[in-house]
C-alpha cells in the first residue's frame, strides 16, 4: 500500500476528503486541505477514524470469515450455499419471493451490482435502503418540484447568503463541517441564521432567531411564509411565469390552511412577532438558502414539508443561484450515491423510473436483463411486513442493521426469525440483525474497499482502499458479482475490479438520455483503470454532451427543469394532523435523533473511547416542568413506553427540550445496552407518498424507576449482563466502563465476570449500602464494581488508567477500594472536546481558577474547540453558565 491515500470519510453526506498516511506505529488520519467538501476540517467522527480501526482490532470486532449455518467455511461453499438457496427459492415461490435490503453505507459500485442482479437478472423489484429512513421523503419532494431528484445547489451557497434557515437540521452535531463552514462566514459577513427545530440544539449557539416550533407542523409554517409573500407582492412573476407551473392553485391552498401570520403561528406554537421576523428577512435577503434534514424527512408528512418549503423558493425565483436555493443534508455518507443507481424501491439506476414502460425497456436493453418487470417494490416497512406474512421468503441485508433501525422492531425481529432464509453481509461479527442470520458474509469495510460515494452537493469522490481486509473479508461488490455467476449470470457480472462496474454506470447514465434525466457523467464511460484510481472529486452532471453547461455548481440555474414541459411545479399541500396524538395515555410526544460523536447502531463509533466518552450513555431528555410532574429527577432513570414497547433510560432535565415532549438519541442497541433501543417505542407509522417511517413524533408515557441499587462496573473483558434490567456499555482506554442498575441484592461478585483466577477484594458497607469490589489478577485491575443506592460518583478517567497501569501499588489499592482518585476527588467527569479529550472537569477549573473565561481562552489554554469545532457551542454553554458563578 501507498505511504499516503486520499480517501474519502464513511460518516455523513458532507464526504469530507481525508489524508491517510503511514507512520512507524500504523496509520494517521486529517483533513484533505484540496476537498472542496471540507478543506481539510474533519468532524470528532472523522478524526478519530484510525482510533476505530484500533478499536476493531483490540476487541475483535470483525467478522473475518463466511459462516453458513452456525459453521465458518470457504468462500467456494458460502457462494455455493447462497447461490443455491437463492435458486432454490426462486424456482418454488418465484423471483419476487426475494428481497434485498441494503445501506447507505454502500459504495455506489455496490449499490449498482445489487440492483442490477435483484431487478434486472433475479427479476424481484423489492430491494429497499436504510436510506428510506432518511431520504426517502426529499427524493419525492424533488421529483414532484424538479422532475428528477436534483439537489440544485453546492456547499459554497452556504457562505454566499444573506440568509440561512436550518428547518429540522442540527448542523452542528450532524453535519459538523458544513455547520463550521456556515460559522465561518457569519463571523466574516453577518449571515442571519434561523434555526427551526422544537429543541434549542447546539446550532442555536449561531442563530439570530430560534423558532421552537410544534412538532410537526412544519407545512403550516412555509405555507404561512407563501401567503405572505403572495400578500406582500414578493413573487417573482417574471420568473413564475416562465419556468414554474401551479402557482395560483399552490398559494390559494396555502392561503387556505394559513391565512394569517398570528394563525400560522397559533398552530406552529411560535409568537406572531418571532414569525413576523423570519418571514421579513425572508422578504429582505434575497440570497437565502433553506437547509432541511432529517426533522424534515422523518415525518409522515415528510413529503408534503420538502415541497412546502420548494415551493417558497420557487414563488421567489431562489433556486440554482449562487447564495440561494433549498438545500437537503444527507445523512449517510452515500445516501445520494444509492438514490443515483436506484436502490430505493421506487426508482431504477441512473434516475430513471420503474413505473415508466419506457425507462424499464431502456433499462432492459441496456443491461440485456430479461427479468427486469415495470413497477415498484416493497419500502423498507411493508417490504419487513411481507416477510411477516410470508411472501418474502429469501432476504440478503447488506451493510445495516433493521433489527436496531427500523420502527416497531418487535414486529422486524419476528419477522426476521420466521424468515426462512436470512442472508447477511457485514464487517462485524455480531449485531442484533446477524443474531437471525442462516448465512453471514464478511465484507471489506472503509480502509479496505475501493469505490465512490456521492455527497449531498452531488459531488462524486473516491473512497480508496489503503490496508489489507482482515482474514477472508471481500468487497460486497465482489460477493455479489461471485453469486450473480454462480446463477448463471456470468456475461452480466464479469467484473474485475470496480472502475469497470463505474464505467458501465457512466455509460448507463447517458444511454439514450435526451436531457430530461439530470443525472449523467458519461464522460466517465469509456474510463480505465488508471484514470479510475486518480479521479478528483468532480459533480455531476458530467456530460459528454457539448450543450450541457460547463460549471454544474449550481443546476436550473437557466429556470429549465428536468420535467416533461421544463417547468417546475409548485404543488398544494396542507398541514395535517399527526397520525398519533398525545392523549391521557400516552400524554407526551417523542423525538429522536443523533447524537454529536455516535455513528448509527455504533458498530464503528461504540468501540472508540474519546467518542463514547462525550455521551456514555443514552440520556432522556426532559423539560424541568415535565420532570416534576412525572417525579423525575436529573440523573434517574424512567421507563418510557410507547405502544410498541417500552424501555428504561436515564434522565437528563434541561430547558433546551420544550415542554410536552421529550427527545432520545437513536444510537444503542442491544450490543451496547440492555434497554436503550427505541426502535422499539417508534411506530410504523410512514408517509403515504415516500415510506418514509415517523421518527420525530409519537406519544409515550414515563414514569420513575427506582432500583434498589445502581453501580458502575469495569472491565478489561466484555461480560454478560442480561439478568440486569439495566446497563450501559462505553469503551474507554483500556476497559469497559458499565453503567448498571438492578433489584435483586447480594449479586455484585457475579458480576465481576469469571474469577476463577486472582484475587478479589472488597470493602463493604451494609448500613450505607455501598459495596465496592475489584478483582486482580497478577495484581492487576481485570474489573471493578461500585455500587450503592444511588448512582456512584467517581472519576472514571482515573480507575480506568488502572487498567492500563501494571501492578497495583498500596496506594492505588486504597484508592481504588474507597472510591477516590489519588487527589482524594469524586467526579463523573464528562468529555466535551474530542478532539483533544477535553473533560467538563479541566474546563470548569480553568473558568473558576480565572485562566480563562471565555471560548476563546479557553481554546488557547486547553485547545478546547480548536479542532473540528463541534463542541464549541457546548464550550460557550459550559462558559455563560460558569463565569458568573466563578466571579461570585
């Protein structure tokens, strides 16, 4: 391997560029200063990516060979076996008895051999993406706007506007490097940021204007917006009336639902004045761009919210210009890539459509596949439902985890233990999905596989292999391409390697296309190897075809769409009501979301100590009002229940959270919890037009839950905890720290792991009901326990580097035993800058020691925030709350 790569990031839709180089003890990772995706800043995530190869090999994460029936083998026979079953399967129940169900996570060579062998060659329409979970609702919003499903501007519009609302997007956890951009050029030209979101979230550190809107009724405030600019004579007629079709029926509708601004804001929950505001800089900055994720998308009115909010750039002519236009984040780091070889049901590669005869016979021709059949397939819900009842009866999931991710998950597990068939390639050895897996396959993870990804500004970069994959670990593309020849498709998937597999979908990409399909980059369809391996970062359209536009920045920026007639269409839609209410039962409404170091399920980011340090365990977050009255307290643990399910977490109480609702991250599953799943509580409820699953609103219920004891639990090993009703796992150098609660007494020995070797020592005391117990081996630290009535506090930091310190020496014996540090101080400190393991602890006494007292000393002092700039609104949270207490 080379002594440095250019590669690209596998977290977020940014596709920030980074640098790996070889150094004497492995590989070092930074930002690529030449991406213009993020020129050179890299996120927590992304600088830590060498610190999760480490972690997958210090705890033997990966999944290192194919393993058919509970029983490791050769490559030769898990082709063999998943070749066979497949066909077994489709000559008695048919091709469409077979599903694919696969992920963003995907390289787009990936993605394109799955759909080209499940609908072209197997002939089964039903292959579906974890990115129907967050895109899915954008790319019908984009289709019935735009015609096809276009992002039309670039990152740059970020640092260009006036103007920039963030509607259902907390940029600065879930897109950090995008969120730095934006700060950056508020600090150098005054850009008005409004943030819209229920919660105060850590974007808010920038806004001009925090509107803590209603859960939900997101359409009731663009429509608003419309009817105002229709009032107040700011529609561009001249622009209307040449490029965008429905305007009349959009606005009458608009107007209908919200006629006034103090209507509008009684049904959003906002002041009149505060709408007022957004909706004159609105009027006043004509470079506006409106960034929307997932509070957006994740809604059963997801669709309708993407095109209200079109429709209020459309009625202005802000669309394709520099500093202006709608602008949707993704939130997987190819979930564009996927949506541009067709892995969501409804669509077919290279943006073409499996419900137009025309497109499905271009696409057979192309391919010469036979078995491709016009028509959609099943979203990622029904598709799980039809395995339910029976209809699916062979499901290969790639890349993702629907056990953890989908809504109901009682219902996804059933399913997937009655299935009779369960295929599963991933890079780990285990996962709450593989636990149902007949076939499991290892795949070549980031750092070991070539190919692209497509980011949310349409830019395609390369991801590049710069290690040897562990034991038998393939490329998916490759395990795809070895079953699609055992079938006898051989001619079709010949691949050598995946510059080949890009060639034929640049070539696809311009087959036949008369300019209506936006997508093409046939200037790569003729590309060899080399050129492949030495690709720049380039967007698309990249077109072979003169009369397309050189500089594709920005799309539509001539006002012609990508429709039938080249016009745009703004389209009535109305604010409806959630399709589950809160009411006496379940009297709140919950929201999920992510957290600002966690990945997903955490299969990549669980192991890393320094990002499982910010957040160690999934928090509940709470108003104070709320809190009092369901009798919970800063700290405890609550039982929440939905009627799906029901789980326990612990509680944080904060005013960042709105009253009547409450917020849990998305993150744990069963390998890092016993309880913190919520796909559990989420409900399957979807939207109608996109499938798109409702993540952001449902009712629950909470109340307290006392045990008889609570304790923190480390150990170097992984240790079985399933009689408890509650723990936690968060790595941290050198062990494994458990957060753990229980009922039954006198169990604290048993939960040390094995002991049959070493020694255990103790200190107890039953009239307090404190126990703390170690257990060393060859003097040294193998697991701790501290338990009491109420949650221990100790510094975590200081007992975990016991792990990693050789033998015990008196001193440390004793201060292990009665639970200080060596300074004789407790603390639950908290990690607050990753980049540099800044802890709340170190910055808190630098503010009250007056070293430093604001941001930017701190910065200087600690180099807190001087990173990737993630926790800087943290920082000034941790500031505004402790200066003037320090002063005191």
């Amino acid at each position: 391997m080379q002594d440095e790569v250019k590669t690209t990031c596998p977290y977020c839709g940014v596709g920030c560029g980074v640098i790996i180089s070889a150094t004497q003890e492995g590989w070092a990772v930074g930002g690529d200063p030449d991406h213009p995706a993020n020129k050179g800043r890299l996120c927590s995530k992304g600088a830590a990516l060498i610190d999760s190869l480490d972690a997958e090999a210090e705890r033997d994460f990966r999944l290192l060979f194919p393993n058919v029936d509970g029983v490791d083998c050769d490559w030769d026979r898990a082709i063999a076996e998943t070749a066979g079953r497949l066909r077994e399967t489709i000559d008695r129940h048919g091709p469409k008895s077979v599903a694919f169900y696969v992920s963003g996570q995907l390289l787009t060579e990936d993605y394109y051999v799955a759909n080209k062998l499940i609908k072209g060659f197997i002939g089964s329409p039903h292959i579906d993406t974890n990115s129907r979970l967050c895109m899915a609702s954008t790319v019908v919003g984009h289709k019935r706007a735009f015609g096809a499903d276009v992002v039309p501007g670039c990152y740059e519009d970020l640092e260009l506007a006036d103007l920039v609302i963030l509607a259902g997007s907390n940029l600065a956890w879930c897109h950090p490097v995008l969120y730095q951009r934006l700060r950056a050029a508020k600090a150098a030209r005054g850009t008005k940021v409004v943030v819209i979101d229920p919660r105060r979230t850590a974007s808010c550190d920038i806004a001009d204007l925090h509107l803590a809107i209603r859960p939900g009724s997101d359409v009731a405030l663009f429509n608003g917006l419309l009817t105002w600019v229709d009032d107040n004579g700011l529609a561009d007629w001249n622009y209307l009336t040449r490029h965008v079709g429905g305007y009349a029926a959009t606005v009458a509708s608009a107007r209908e639902d919200c006629p006034t601004v103090e209507q509008t804001a009684m049904t959003c929950g906002l002041e009149a004045k505060d709408l007022r505001t957004l909706y004159r800089w609105f009027a006043e900055c004509d470079k506006t761009v409106t960034v929307f994720s997932q509070g957006v998308n994740q809604s059963s009115q997801g669709s309708d919210k993407v095109n209200a909010i079109l429709n209020c750039h459309l009625a202005t002519g802000r669309v394709g210009k520099p500093g202006s236009g709608p602008f949707s984040v993704t939130g997987q780091p190819n979930a564009m890539g996927g949506r541009e070889v067709g892995g969501l049901a409804n669509q077919l590669a290279a943006h073409m459509d499996p419900n137009d005869p025309m497109d499905v016979d271009r696409l057979r021709r192309f391919w010469k596949a036979p078995n491709l059949r016009q028509g959609e397939g099943y979203k990622a819900v029904e598709l799980f439902r039809a395995v339910e009842r029976g209809e699916i009866k062979a499901l290969w999931v790639m890349g993702t985890n629907p056990a953890v991710s989908l809504p109901d998950t009682s219902r996804v597990r059933d399913a997937l233990e009655i299935c009779p068939l369960v295929i599963a390639s991933d890079v780990v050895r285990e996962n709450d999905t593989l636990r149902y897996a007949d076939i499991v396959l290892p795949a070549a993870a980031w750092s070991e596989k070539s190919g692209t990804v497509t980011n949310s500004e349409r830019r395609i970069s390369r991801q590049r292999a710069f290690r040897k994959a562990p034991g038998s670990a393939k490329p998916d593309w490759w395990i795809m391409s070895q079953v699609a020849q055992v079938l006898g498709f051989e001619k079709a998937f010949a691949y050598r390697d995946p510059a080949e597999i890009f060639a034929e979908f640049a070539a696809l990409s311009e087959f036949e296309n008369d300019g209506i399909r936006a997508f093409d980059i046939g200037q790569w369809s003729k590309t060899r190897k080399g050129a492949y391996d030495s690709m720049e970062p380039f967007q698309w359209p990249a077109s072979r075809d003169k009369s397309r536009p050189a500089d594709v920045r920005r799309l539509y920026t001539d006002g012609c769409f990508t429709t039938n007639n080249g016009r745009a269409n703004m389209l009535a839609v109305r604010q409806k009501e959630p399709r589950a209410l809160a009411d006496g039962d379940y009297p709140l409404i919950a929201n999920t979301g992510r957290y600002r170091d966690q990945w997903h399920t955490m299969t990549r980011t669980g192991p890393v100590a320094r990002l499982a340090a910010h957040r160690p365990e999934p928090l509940l977050e709470i108003h104070p009002k709320d809190a009092a009255h369901y009798g919970l307290v800063d700290g405890g643990l609550a039982r929440v229940e939905s009627q799906y399910g029901n789980l326990l977490m612990r509680v944080s109480v904060t005013e960042a959270q709105a009253a009547g609702a409450i917020f849990m991250p998305m993150h744990w599953s069963d390998s890092f919890s016993s309880d913190g799943g919520i796909g559990r509580l989420v409900p399957p409820e979807t939207d109608p037009h996109s499938g798109q699953p409702e993540s952001k609103l449902f009712p629950v219920r909470i109340g307290p839950y006392q045990p008889m004891w609570q304790g923190l639990l480390f150990s170097r090993q992984d240790i079985d905890l399933s009689g408890l009703p509650y723990w936690v796992k968060a790595a941290a150098p050198g062990c494994l720290i458990y957060e753990i609660a229980g009922d039954v007494p006198h169990i604290f020995r048993s939960l040390l792991g094995p002991h049959e070797e070493g020694q255990i020592i103790e200190y107890s005391d039953r009239q307090r009901g404190v126990t703390r117990l170690a257990r060393l081996v060859d003097d040294q630290v193998a697991s701790a326990l501290f338990a009491a009535p109420d949650r221990p506090v100790l510094d975590r930091n200081w007992i975990a580097s016991l792990f990693g310190g050789g033998a015990l020496d008196e001193g440390a014996r004793a201060g292990l035993l009665v639970g200080r540090t060596a300074s004789g101080i407790g603390v639950n400190d908290r990690l607050v800058c990753s980049c540099y393991s800044v802890g709340l602890a170190a910055i808190t006494d630098a503010i009250q020691g007056r070293q430093a007292i604001s941001v930017e000393e701190l910065g200087r002092l600690l180099q807190a925030g001087t990173g990737c700039g993630s926790c800087l609104s943290e920082l000034k949270e941790i500031v505004d709350e402790t200066v003037p207490r320090a002063a005191e």
